[in-house]
C-alpha cells in the first residue's frame, strides 16, 4: 500500500510540474507577428465604429493626412451626415478581404491595404463599404478613403 501511494504523489508532482512548464512556456512564447492585413483590419474596424456612432468630425480626426487633406472635417461631417445617416443602423458587417499593396491609383507608393466588406444597415440591405487603409510615416495604419456602394 505505502509503494502505491508513493508512486501516486510522485504522478501527481510529475503531473504538476509538467503543468506549471507547460504555462511558463506560453507566457514566455513570443507574440505571434500580425500581418498588415490583420492590423489594417482591426484599426479599421475602430473607425468604422467611430462611424457607426455617428462621431463623424472624430473619425475625420483619426483619418490619414491624405484624407484630412483632401476634405475639410466640416465637409466631411456634412456628407456623411447626408450619406450615413439615411442608411439607418447598421445591422450586420462581414469581412470580405483585406488585400495588401504598395500601389494605387492617384496616390503616391506607400504602404496600403485596401478592405472590402458585406454590410447591411436598417434602410439598405444589401451594401458594400470599402476601406483604405494607409501606413503613415509614424508606422500607424490609418484611413485614407472610405466608400459605400
């Protein structure tokens, strides 16, 4: 009896031990790289909240230099306003691609990702926004064009 249950404690430390390697290993594994894709992806779907939210002077805030350049944030609010706001909520949004490039057109070679997703809203079932994503001198991925068809 005394074998068996020596035999049991030393599984059970076996057991524990190779547990507590085991979570010391993941905590110490490196983070797994992010493509631009993903990255691109993810602070567009912020904004895209921003937009949803109706915070449109903010996302014109949060917007590439190429697009604050491009339009006035007063210009910006008033077309969204007129744009957005008729559509309704929005009731659904599904990624369709995220496609990495360096070159697109009338803007000068960068560091581009261009989204594509399925959206529905209150008042318009069936949509398709597009995303511009650009990587701007300070590394950070923000939105260069937005357009809903």
């Amino acid at each position: 009896m005394r074998l068996i249950s020596k035999v049991a404690v030393v599984v059970c430390v076996v057991m524990m031990v190779r547990g507590a390697v085991g979570l010391a290993a993941q905590e110490h594994a490196p983070m797994m790289q992010q493509t631009a894709e993903q990255i691109a992806v993810r602070e567009a779907e912020s904004w895209l909240a921003m937009m949803d939210a109706g915070k449109y002077a903010e996302s014109w805030k949060a917007a590439a230099a190429v697009m604050r350049g491009a339009v006035t944030m007063e210009k910006w609010e008033s077309t969204m306003k007129n744009v957005r706001d008729p559509l309704g909520k929005l009731e659904s949004r599904k990624l369709q691609s995220a496609t990495y490039t360096t070159l697109l057109p009338g803007v000068p070679d960068g560091d581009y990702v261009v989204i594509l997703y399925e959206t529905s809203f209150e008042h318009k079932a069936t949509a398709q926004e597009t995303v511009i994503m650009s990587r701007e001198k300070d590394k950070v991925w923000r939105v260069a064009g937005y357009y809903i068809k």
